[in-house]
C-alpha cells in the first residue's frame, strides 16, 4: 500500500512524502498527478483539499481521472495539523511544507482525517456520437442510418454484458435516422465495479462517469454510522430511501421480495435510523414493525401523498423506479416537517459536541437542556480518557519504532556484507563467462533473423501462390478468347463509387458491355452515366431497380439476364461467349423495339380517345 503526504510549497509547487519509501521532494502540479496515476497510490493526505483544488470542479474533474481504489483524505478538521501532530506524538515544523506533508501521511495512515467523497454509488453510461453530421450532401440520409446504427450496436452490447453481469439500471434514448443518436443507462452500482471504460471508435463514443453528489462529503476515517430519516414504499418490490439530518440522500435502493430481515440489515449498514417515514396516512404493517425494531420515530401524512407531490419532491434526483421515487419523496417530507427544529439546534450547540447526536434526541422528543448537560459531563470524562489512551498510544509507536530502528539496523548490515559479497563475485567473473553471454546473445540475435526471414519467405510463397492462380486464370481466359469470347468489364456493385473507380483503372468506352455482380443497389444517376458512355449493354446477376431500368429502356440499351449470357466470371474483367450474346442481345432489342411499339400504341389509342 502506498501512501502520498501532499502539501503546498507555492507558485503551483508541491511538497511530496511517499511514507512507505520515507522520500521527500517538490514537484509541479503535472508531475503530481503523474505519480498519482502511475503509482496508484492507496491514500492521498493534505491538509486542506481546496490548498489543491481551487473549486469544486477542479476537485471533482481529479477524483474522475484518479485510480478507483485512491482515496482523497483531509487529514485537518475540528483541530489544525500543528495540534494533530502534537497529539500523536510528530515533531513538525509548521512553515515547512515538507513536515506537513510527513505529518498529513503518518496521521492518514493512523486513521486521522476525514474521506473526501464526492460521487455516489451509481454510475451513467453515455454512449452517443463520434462524428458531426455536418451540412449534408446527396449521401446524407445514408451516413446518418450508418452512425445511428452504430450507436444502436454499441449501446445494445454494453446492455448485453450489464445484462449478463447482473446490474440493474434504467435507460434513456433518444432515437435518430436509422438507430439512436444517443443512449444514457443510469447503473446501480459504483463505478469502479463496472467493466466498461470510457472510449472513441469509428462513429461511436462511449462515456462512463460516476454519479456526482450535490455537496461535497467529508467522512470520517474513525467514523460512527450516521443517524438517518428512512423513507420506505414497501410492497412486492420494496424500495428504501437514506436521507442524513441535513437532508442529503445517502442512498436508495428497492427490491422485488425484499425480506424484513434484509431490509433492516441494509438500514442498519447505512446508518442509525431516527425517523421511519411512509407516504400512507394509514401506516402498513411492515412500516409499524420497522418503526418497532429501531425504535424510531413514526412520521405519516395527514392524508395519501398523490403521485404529482412526489414527482416535484423528486425531480432533481435519480432513481430507477416509481418505488424508489415514493421512498425518497416520503424521506424529503419528513425531513422538511422537522427542518425549522433542525436548524434551530445547528444554532444553539455549542462547538465541539456531536451536532447530529442532539439533533437525534431532539427530533425524539428529549429535551436541549438535559441533552446538552449530559454532553459536557460525558464529554470531560472522554477527555480525560483520551489523555490517558494517546499516553499509552504513544509509549507503544514509540517501542514499535524502536524495535522497527533495530531491526532495520540488523538489515542494513546484512545488506552492506551482501553487497561486498557480489562485488567480489562480479570481479571474479571469468573472461569465459563474458564470452558466454556474448555468445548467447548472438544465438538469440541470429534466431530472431531467421524467423524474420521465415515470415518473410511465407509471404512471398503465398504471393506466387497468388500470380500463379492469376496466371493460370489469363492462360485460360487467352484460349476462351481464341474461341470467340470477348472481354466485358466488370462492377461488382451499381454504385457511382464503383463506376468512377473502373473509369479511372481501365476506361468505359462506346460500344463497352458491362457486367454488373450487384445491380440491386443502382439508381437512376448510375444509370445516366452509363448511358452517357453510349454502353452497348448491360449483364446483370440480380434485380436492378424499376428507376435505372427505366433510364435503360429510354435510351435503347438492353440489360441482359446473367443466365441467358454464358460468362467465365473474373474480375475486373470478364470473358462471355460471344454468340451467347449476341443471341441474348438481338433479343432483348426487340423486346425493347416491341415495347417501344405498345407504348406507342397504346398512346395513339388513349389520343383517339380524348378526342372522340
């Protein structure tokens, strides 16, 4: 476990104190949170946090990009770091940014200070665009279906593992041409347990953020549960809602077939409940045992809270169901119905008594008075106590450090007469040896040739593997053309992308018969280039559009069926037995003449029609 004291040297400096190393040194801002990432360090002490961080943001942004297991700890709170280190018995210098980043490490590691918690246990999963769609084009309908449908993948395949791994969450999309635009899956879970990090690819990028709370925390190192107000909806699916006594959510959970065996052992691993609220006027049976087991204070409704108060209670919080959503609305209302009692005992505790323990009491019915008289006598006795145990603390660090000083003594000398043991063994090393290790290295060197080579060699044996079957394909096409086939050039899709590359590689010319593998894709600007080509056909393998069809039919140029044409497939060129064509190409013109025909008649007929 490794442990950073961190204390402000100025002019963006810091002091740093790796306790485990016992090292000291100044670093910049940058190089600071370098070592953070790549040390990974458990416990990160200063003084202050804001001596770091100079806003809230700031704060947040660097527990974002800390490692997970990294906790962030104020060691300073009720007492400054001078009155801290005197009580554990550290000598420091308070004007030495040094000491008090040593002080801030050696306090952290003893449990002194207070856990800086800014994110809740639940985590979002956005995953959206990489690409702007910019202005648009004639190809933007189809870039718009292509990234819409990405995101749709990538956002069903993070639910596929959720799925699979067990977290519950909730989603939101937002649906776009084609797919969704954007996705957000709001987990019930931390989000160092999920296994997703944030991530760009292609057309899709993918954002995992732990959810932020809306204050900061400081939780105590040495802590006591808190006392809490619980908010609960039970039924079929049970949903409990922690609010502290200054009304912050401290969590929310609900379950189908939650059991009140478990429900009150969650409570209770949360904190000391006070309160236990409902939203029923008539309190359920389940309510009235849970106020029983913690003896706590029942706070009901005068009548049924509808379903629009609880959605305005709550419309600033996250939850994943309506259960969850009835127990925090409950947990704010009673809070809000002993605030004005609340914020009047923040007034009138004097410093350095447990606020939130009078508050308890208070909203139980005791009175201020007793409360706070009790307080101070049990407050001088643990005093006292407290004085007693740090002696005692003390006299013990100090026998451990001294029984640590002579152990690491022993060490340092077994050390030093090991380190003169392999030096004269270095020395006595053979010039045998050295060749040895010479040797060795140029077998490894030589080895490592010789698979390059190896690789090398495969590859071009696969390449004229390659140019052979290439060969063998020409020799055969070369007698074909003896024979009396002819050469047809080749697309394998009806796409203006696929026209213009076989215009650059080899030309279309007039009188060019074009063979398309894939003309379900064509459309009436493909068809018009062609057709300013002046081709003397078209050979198709599959449907082509009525549309580019048309464009055909208009300007005489038959498309021929694949199967009424005997073709040697290759590409980009392929060979067709000439009278095969010629036979299927005679016909296809008179079917086009015959239809030019019909449609000629038939508009004479509907002409003679109008005007009788």
């Amino acid at each position: 476990m490794v442990t950073f004291g961190v204390d402000v040297v100025g002019n963006n400096r810091y002091a740093l104190f790796v306790l485990e190393s016992e090292e000291g040194k100044v670093v910049s801002q940058v190089k600071l949170f370098r070592l953070i990432r790549r040390c990974r360090p458990e416990i990160i002490a200063v003084d202050n946090v804001f001596e770091l961080f100079k806003s809230k943001e700031e704060l947040v942004t660097f527990l974002r990009n800390a490692p997970p297991n990294t906790k962030l700890i104020q060691v300073a709170g009720e007492h400054s770091l001078p009155a801290l280190s005197k009580r554990f018995g550290l000598s420091i210098n308070p004007k030495n940014p040094m000491d008090e980043a040593r002080a801030c490490a050696y306090l952290a590691k003893l449990g002194v200070g207070y856990e800086v918690s800014v994110f809740m246990d639940r985590t979002t999963i956005t995953v959206s665009r990489n690409r702007s769609l910019g202005r648009g084009g004639w190809r933007q309908k189809k870039y718009k279906r292509k990234i819409h449908n990405s995101v749709r993948q990538v956002f069903n395949e993070i639910k596929r593992k959720l799925d699979d791994l067990g977290f519950e969450y909730v989603e939101k999309v937002r649906k776009g041409f084609g797919g969704i635009s954007k996705g957000v899956l709001l987990v019930n879970a931390p989000k160092f347990k999920i296994p997703i990090n944030s991530f760009r690819f292609g057309d899709v990028q993918v954002k995992v953020e732990a959810v932020e709370k809306d204050r900061i925390e400081f939780i105590p190192l040495r802590k006591s549960k808190p006392f809490v107000i619980v908010g609960i909806d039970p039924g079929t699916t049970t949903a409990v809602a922690l609010l502290d006594l200054n009304g912050n959510v401290l969590d929310v959970r609900s379950k189908k077939g939650w059991g009140f065996g478990d429900v009150v052992d969650y409570i209770t691993s949360i904190g000391k409940p006070v309160v236990v609220a409902t939203d029923k006027s008539n309190p359920p049976e389940f309510v009235l045992k849970l106020k029983a087991s913690f003896n706590a204070v029942l706070w009901c409704p005068k009548e049924d809270m509808s379903v629009e108060k609880k959605r305005n209670l709550t419309s600033n919080y996250n939850y994943l169901n309506d259960h969850e959503r009835d127990a925090i609305a409950v947990a704010i209302s009673a809070y809000n119905s002993y605030k004005n009692k609340i914020k009047n005992v923040e007034k009138r505790v004097p410093a350095g008594i447990d606020v939130d323990f009078v508050k308890a009491e208070v909203i139980k019915g005791n009175s201020l008075k007793e409360i706070l008289k009790v307080e101070r006598e049990e407050r001088k006795e643990r005093v006292e106590k407290k004085k007693q145990e740090t002696h005692s603390t003390n006299l013990k660090v100090l026998e451990e450090l001294r029984r640590e000083n002579e152990m690491l003594r022993r060490k340092v000398k077994e050390l030093s007469e090991e380190v003169e043991r392999l030096r004269g063994k270095i020395v006595e090393m053979s010039k045998e040896s050295y060749d040895r290790i010479r040797r060795d290295n140029l077998v490894r060197s030589l080895r490592s040739e010789i698979s390059e080579l190896r690789r090398a060699l495969k590859e071009r044996e696969e390449r004229i593997r390659e140019l052979e079957r290439e060969v063998e394909t020409l020799k055969k096409m070369r007698v074909l053309e003896l024979k009396g086939w002819k050469g047809v050039k080749v697309l394998k899709k009806f796409t203006r992308d696929e026209i213009e590359e076989l215009e650059r590689e080899f030309g279309i010319e007039r009188g060019d018969v074009i063979l398309i593998l894939d003309a379900s894709c064509g459309g009436k600007s493909g068809a018009e280039y062609l057709c300013k080509k002046e081709v003397k056909a078209v050979i198709v393998k599959n449907e082509m559009s009525h549309l580019a069809k048309s464009v055909f039919e208009e300007r005489e140029i038959p498309v021929i069926d694949f199967k009424d044409v005997e073709v040697m497939e290759s590409y980009p060129i392929s060979l067709i037995n000439y009278e095969s064509f010629e036979r299927a190409y005679k016909l296809a013109k008179e079917n086009l003449r015959m239809s030019k025909i019909d449609r000629i008649e038939r508009l004479l007929i509907e002409y003679k029609r109008r005007n009788l």
